[in-house]
C-alpha cells in the first residue's frame, strides 16, 4: 500500500477515534516502517479483562511504544488489587500496580498542573526545539509543516526531570516526520489540517517510553498519553485569543479579559497564575452572562472539549454556579472566574461517556415524546443524567438499560407534550470525569387535525342523515391519514364513530325524531394523532309512521253524559315521533243525525293513560277509536261502542199538552219527551184549581195527583168546577228519575145560573094589558149572575111536551119593535141587572115602561101569553150562560 493512501487512512482512523483508535493508529505505523508483519503480535489474557483485538497487528513497534496504547483505564480497573500482568512475544514482562489508585496529589502540580502535562513540558529541551525549528525551515513544504508544530513551541521552555529519555525518542522521530510529511502533497496537507487532527500527536504517543511513565501514569496511562498528545493542540492563552480562533460575544453583559505572563500578568488576591481568559464577576446581577466562543467545529462527528477553569474571590466563597461549558450565573458574590487551556479533541472523551447520535422525535400533541439516549460507557448511580432542551423545559431520567460496563440507554419522556415543548434536545450526563453531550435532536410536535367547519347536510330520513364532511379547512397539522364521523344523540345517551373513506357518507340505523350532534375527526400519522372533533352538526331526523295504533281500548267509567276511556300506555318505541298526538273520535246518533266528534287526550305520558269523552247524551250508543298521528302519517285503534247510562228524561213537549176542557171536567193528553233519554215509566199529573169566574166559589179544595203508566199519555178529569181554571204539572220518569215538569193551564166552561123552582102560581095582579108576577133571584154557576131577562112570548098552537117548554131559553134578546119584522114569536120585555134582584120581588109585565132598552109594551086582550124568567151569566166578555125556567104567568 503506498505510503499516501495509508497516511490518509491513518488520519481519518485517528478523527473518528474511540477506545482502540490508538492500536488502529500503531497499526499503521507498522505499516509505513514497512516491518515485517507478525513479528510482534499483542496478546491479552482475559484473566485481566481484556479481549483480543483481531487484524490488528503490531508488526515492528517495540513493546515499549504499544503499552500507553493498550492499556486503556476500563483495563486497569476490572483487575483492580489483583495486579495485571500483560506480556508480547519477544520482550519482557513488564507488571502494573493497579492498586495504587488514588494518586491524584502526587501527580498534581501547580495550578492544577498534572504530570501528563510536565511530561510535555519535558519533551524537548531548547537546543533540542531549536534543532527541530532549524530542520523545518530547511524541509520542504515548510509553511504547511511549521503550524503542525506550533503548538509544540511553548513546551520547549518547560522541562520534566522524569522524562529525559523522551529525548531520544523525539530524536528518533524528527527525520521520521520530516521524511512522511515531504511526500504529503499540499491537497492532503490541507486536508489534514481542516480536520484538525496531525498526525504529530499521534506518532508521538507513540513513541513514549513506557518505561519513564511508570511511575508518573500508574492509573490512567492511555489518559494520560492521550492527554499529553493533545496539549499539542490545546489553547492555552499565552499568545493572543485570536490565535487560537476564540472571541467574545458583542452582546454579553460582562467582558472576557486574557490574562498571560508576558502582555498582562495576573494580579490581586484571590487570581490564579499562568496564562488564562478572566470574567471580573464583581457587582454584578444575577441572570447577567460572558460569552467566549470557540472556533467553529467543521467535523460533523463527536468532539471531547476539555478546559480548566477557576473561580475564586477574595472571601473564598464561590462567586457563580457553572451552568454548562463557559457559561457562569452569578449570584452576587464578587469574584473572578477563569478559564485556560481550552482542547477540542477529535474524538470522544475518554472520561466520560459518549453519546452516539440522538434522532430526532416528531409526536402528536399530548403524546409521551420519547428521546433513546445511547451511550457508549460506564455510569453508576452517581451519575446526573438529564435531557436538556433549548428554550423548553428539561426532561428527568425516565428509565436506564445497562447492556454491559461499556453501553447503556437512557430513556427520556417529555409528558403531554405541547407545540411549547417543541424545539432542540440534547443528552447529558454529569459524572466525576467530565460531562458528555450529544448532538442537538429536534422533537417535532404536531398538532393532531381539527377540522374547521362542522359538517354539511346533504338529505335526511326518519332513520339516516347524509353528510358531506366538508373536512378539507382544518387546524392542526397533516397529512390525514384517515376520517371519522363521530355523531351522537344530543341527550348523550348514545354514542359510536365509523371511519369514512370518501367526502360524503350516510349515518344509518338511527332512531326517528331524534337530535344528533355530528362531527367529523381527522388522523395523522402517529399515535394520538387523532384530533379533537370537529365543529358539530345538529340535526333531527324525521319522524317515522307510528308502529301501530293504541291497544287494549277499555271503558272505565259510564255516565248519562259522559265516558271515560283508557288503554295501554306506548312510548316513543310506538309514536317513533316525539311531536305527535292522540285524538279521540266518537260519533253516535242525535236528532236523526249522526254527530261526529273528535277530541284531543294530553294523558299520555301517565303510566295509567285515560280520556273521560263528556257532553254526551243519556242512553245513546256512541261509537269510541283512538288515533295515533303524527308529521309522517296515522294509526287507529279497534272501535269500541258504548252506551250510555239512563238520565232523567226531558220535559213533556208544552205544545203536546192538549186539554178538552167541559163544565164540570177536563180531559188532558199529551206526547212524550222529545229525549227519553231512558225508558219512560212513569208520567205524573198534579193539578189544582188556581182562579174562578165566580169569586163566591172555595177552590181550596180542588187540588189532586195522578199517575199514569209510561205507555198512557191521556187523563180524563172530572167533578171540576164551572168557570174554573185548573193548572195541570206533568213529568216523565225514567229509572233515573222524574225530568222537569211542564204546567199548563185549561178553564172548565162556565155553567148557566140555576133558577129557582118556580111553580105554575097565580100571577100577583092581572089587568087587561098587564100581569104582575113574583121574581126569585137564580143561583149561579161558575159565573156570577150578569143579566135577568123577561121574555114574553105569544102563545101559539099547545105544545105537545111541557118539559120541553120549560128547558126552553132565549138566547137571541129581540126587541117588540123587531119581533113582527123577524116574525118571532117571543120578545124581550125586560131585562134587570143582577143587582137589580137582589132578593125576590114583583114585576109587572106590560107596564109599557123601558128597561136596559127594551119595552115592556102592554098585553093585547084577550092573547094567550107564556111569560119567561131566565138568569144569564157572562165570563171575561164571552157568550152568556143562561137559565131558563118555565112560564111564570098565566096565559093571557
């Protein structure tokens, strides 16, 4: 292999250096000094915890430069007081006391300074650095060479005692560089110095004696070698801080200043000594900083950073808390810190352990954000392990897996995580050796999709709602992954979500008339990337046709005029409509005519539903449904029929009541009532007499009760008054009872007056033209006595029946001046008012005198004449009642 390409590969083994980068690195030595390979082969006894490292041969390199090289610190320890013995083929044994451990003061110089750090400083006497400036100015390529040994310049000036035999290896090593580094073409050169990484350091640990480090590095060799390689490239602030690539921050609060021995020595009590970059603390606030920035770190790749600081005051108390690498808090105190020899290793700490790279997190909102720190080391309990995030809170040590003594994973949960929590990430962890840092990982908060209008109806049924998710405006975070409806009843009282794979879907199997809240959810990718429900839709579906009508139509109670009803009681399961409404339709006949009605029941929420139907007429048979109805259609029940109870009938129609009305009886008829409303049993007549024509006449005992069969509607009334009115009460019975009576009034006709008996006497005084008789007042009848009258009539031919003549009476009064013109036979000669003959008295008929009109003209001799005595009476104005009696006189 050329000598080029295996430099390079040596180079690029020592950037991405880890425990064995420095057998890789001895590897290749081998290999450019072009040994033999197997002449020297390395052999660990696992006895002491080591393991066999295979394809790394260390083909020419003496024993002596391979022992800082293997026995890295995890070696050491793991036979701890037991003492390790490490033998190569071909040399002597050499044995390390691993015991003594704690040596820390013996090889801990001033300021801090450690031995590592005085085996440097003993590297090369003067004369000897002069020598070698002397051969680099002569070499070529000599103004890429020289900044590989600048760092190398100030520890020429110091000395270590212990170490004089380094020397002679450097004396060994000079032509060695001199001659690879004149065969780098400048490209690599440059290369090699933009990783930062020369090969000088390396080729020198190499070449330490063993031998001399025995007793300064019993612990920690590979540490120490390795730090004594890399102060070749640390910044120790002797010369000014441009050099090394470091500056200030424009905007601190506080100012770095650089102290060293040559330009600003340090001073005042309480300062360290040396070379150093100093923050003046004194009087200043809490929360104020000092940046000091370091050169950019073009690597993409693990860096270890070491550095020295050093707080003091003139109290001793400490001025400040070191929050992370050049940052100090103060917190009142006055003071200094300081801050020296400043080394970016290109390759991870060897003290502390080393965080492999940490991925980014991306989590749904709400969500555990779980950060896998991977770390390459041992930890104990001792150990502060955190995550720490920039700008957002810190997250606490969840869980820690420990595989073996060199890996173990941290686990860190960021609870419920929010777009405030979102941002930077790193790994930390704190241990006596130093703090181990990853990179920067990013945690990803995602706010789960919410859409931002509720969804759009498109057309709705009694039992399915069709729906356009109208989900495209949403809030949150995508891609959607999948939809869902989530629709419930608005009581709550049910609930259910189907995924949806178009724009639009049909909820179904849903109740009728029932309020749903619909709304749609979206999903991203991610666990809980589910969001919130959407705005909801509120909407009713229709009502649907009720199941059935009413069942189980009972009749609870009959009156005359009403009816009370039930029946099952049904719920929403029956109506499938919560607007609907139950209507009582009865009809039944009256007049004739069929009357139909309906009515509205409210009882139906009862758990015992009824409906009393009233205004109804007795004992009529009325025909009884239910009807269920509501917005989409109707059912009915079965028809009950039903008749009513019996009531007290109504009164006898006035018009009916007919009365035949005679002198001394009545004969009443009469119809019925129009309603029955039963079967009639009964009629009862009351009468009595309530007035007379004659005032003479005692009524109070004219009064009387008769009952007649339901079937007979006539009575005849007898041994009634003349001239009397009589009021007549009928009602109708049923079984119920008697209805309201109805009274009308009939009048017996009057009767004519009785007259007294008269015999056939001797008139009084008789002359040739005049007949003087005695009259008797008549009796009356019904109607007082109005008129007396005296009729005197011719005789003519004998009557054959005296009887007859004497029954005779004259009602038609003829005056004697009209008697020859009407031919009668008979005139009135007198007639006397009622209180002319009060008592009986004489009358003489022919007198030729006037009385009331009528003249009693004188007898004609020798003429037959048949006097009359008749008594009218006269009611209210109508005809007059007469009696008559016989001839009074004698035939003249």
């Amino acid at each position: 292999t050329s000598i080029k390409s295996v430099f390079l590969h040596l180079l690029r083994k020592v950037t991405y250096a880890s425990e064995d980068a420095a057998l890789l690195v001895a590897d290749a030595v081998c290999q450019l000094a072009g040994s033999p390979s197997g002449r020297y082969r390395r052999k660990l006894s696992e006895e002491q915890g080591a393991m066999e490292k295979p394809g790394s041969a260390l083909a020419c390199v003496p024993v002596s430069y391979v022992y800082p090289v293997i026995l890295a610190p995890g070696y050491c320890t793991a036979t701890q007081k037991k003492g390790a013995r490490q033998q190569i083929e071909g040399e002597q044994a050499v044995t390390i006391n691993c015991e003594k451990q704690d040596s820390t003061s013996e090889f801990k110089g001033h300021h801090g300074q450690s031995c590592a750090n005085r085996a440097v400083d003993a590297f090369a006497p003067r004369e000897a650095y002069n020598q070698i400036r002397d051969k680099v100015d002569n070499a070529e390529n000599k103004s890429l060479i020289r900044p590989l040994l600048h760092g190398v310049d100030p520890f020429f000036e110091r000395s270590c005692p212990r170490l004089e035999k380094l020397r002679e290896n450097w004396n060994i090593l000079r032509p060695f560089l001199k001659d690879q580094l004149s065969n780098v073409e400048e490209r690599q050169l440059e290369q090699i110095m933009e990783r930062a990484t020369p090969p000088v350091p390396a080729l020198v640990r190499l070449h330490l004696e063993w031998t001399q480090m025995m007793d300064c590095l019993p612990s920690s060799p590979l540490a120490c070698a390795c730090e004594v390689v890399q102060r070749l490239r640390c910044c120790t602030f002797d010369e000014p801080l441009g050099s090394c690539g470091y500056s200030q921050s424009d905007d601190d609060d506080l100012n770095w200043d650089q102290v060293n021995v040559p330009m600003k020595p340090a001073s005042g009590q309480g300062m360290p000594s040396g070379s150093f970059m100093l923050v003046n603390t004194s009087g200043r606030f809490s929360g104020q900083k000092a940046h000091l920035l370091m050169p950019h770190l073009k690597e993409n790749d693990t860096h270890c950073i070491d550095f020295h600081y050093y707080v003091s005051s003139k109290s001793g108390a400490s001025p400040g808390t070191l929050n992370v690498v050049f940052e100090v808090v103060t917190s009142g105190h006055s003071g200094y810190v300081a801050v020296d020899e400043v080394k970016v290793l290109g390759h991870p700490c060897t003290k502390t352990p080393h965080f492999l790279r940490l991925q980014s997190v991306e989590v749904n909102a709400g969500q555990f954000a779980t950060f896998q720190c991977t770390a390459n080391g041992g930890t104990d309990s001792s150990d502060r392990l955190w995550l720490q995030g920039i700008y957002v809170r810190d997250a606490p040590l969840k869980d820690i897996k420990v595989f073996n003594s060199r890996r173990f994973v941290a686990l860190f949960s960021v609870v419920n995580a929010t777009k405030r929590d979102a941002g930077n990430y790193r790994c930390m962890i704190r241990t006596e050796g130093g703090v181990g840092v990853s990179n920067y990982a990013e945690l990803i908060v995602k706010e789960p999709p919410v859409p931002i209008a509720p969804p759009q109806l498109s057309s709705v049924g009694a039992t399915y709602l069709w729906i356009q998710l109208n989900a495209n405006s949403i809030n949150g975070d995508g891609p959607i992954i999948q939809r869902e409806v989530e629709y419930r009843t608005s009581s709550g009282s049910w609930y259910d979500i189907q995924p949806v794979d178009s724009t639009s879907y049909k909820i179904g199997h849903l109740d009728p008339d029932t309020e749903y809240e619909i709304s749609v959810l979206l999903t991203r990718p991610g666990e809980g990337g589910t969001g919130s429900p959407g705005p909801a839709l509120k909407t009713r579906t229709k009502c649907a046709d009720p199941m059935r009508g009413p069942r189980r139509l009972e009749v609870v109670e009959i009156k005359s005029r009403q009816i009370t009803i039930c029946w099952e009681p049904f719920g929403y399961n029956v109506t499938r409509c919560h607007r609907y409404n139950l209507t009582v339709h009865y009809r039944y006949q009256a007049g004739g005519q069929e009357q139909v009605r309906e009515e509205v029941s409210w009882d139906t929420e009862s758990s015992h539903p009824q409906h009393t139907i009233t205004n109804l007429s007795p004992y009529t048979n009325v025909s009884i449904k239910l009807v269920l109805m509501n917005p989409e259609g109707r059912k009915e029940s079965q028809e009950l029929v039903v008749q009513t109870d019996e009531d007290v009938p109504s009164a006898v129609p006035l018009e009916s009541i007919q009365g035949s009305t005679f002198e001394e009886k009545i004969f009443l008829q009469w119809r019925e009532p129009v309603q029955t409303y039963g079967v009639i049993t009964l009629y009862e007549i009351t009468y009595k007499a309530v007035s007379s024509f004659d005032p003479e006449i005692d009524l109070s005992n004219q009064s009387g009760r008769v009952s007649k069969l339901g079937n007979e509607t006539h009575y005849l009334f007898f041994g009634l008054y003349p001239g009397t009115t009589y009021s007549f009460t009928i009602r109708a019975s049923t079984a119920k009872g008697f209805g309201p009576p109805i009274t009308n009034q009939f009048t017996t006709k009057i009767s004519a007056p009785s007259m007294p008996p008269y015999e056939l006497e001797t008139p009084l005084n008789q002359t040739d033209s005049t007949v003087t008789v005695l009259l008797k007042p008549a009796q009356s009848r019904g109607a007082p006595v109005s008129v007396y009258q005296i009729v005197v009539e011719e005789e003519r031919p004998r009557r054959t029946k005296k009887t007859t003549e004497i029954l005779k009476c004259y009602p038609v009064p003829i005056h004697f001046q009209n008697a020859s013109l009407l031919n009668s036979q008979y005139y009135f000669a007198a007639e006397i008012p009622a209180n002319g003959l009060l008592a009986a008295q004489p009358f003489t008929i022919g007198d030729n005198k006037t009385y009331s009109g009528f003249w009693n003209t004188p007898l004609l001799p020798h003429k037959s004449y048949s006097i009359y005595f008749q008594a009218a009476s006269r009611a209210n104005g109508g005809s007059h009642k007469r009696g008559c009696d016989s001839e009074t006189g004698p035939r003249a």
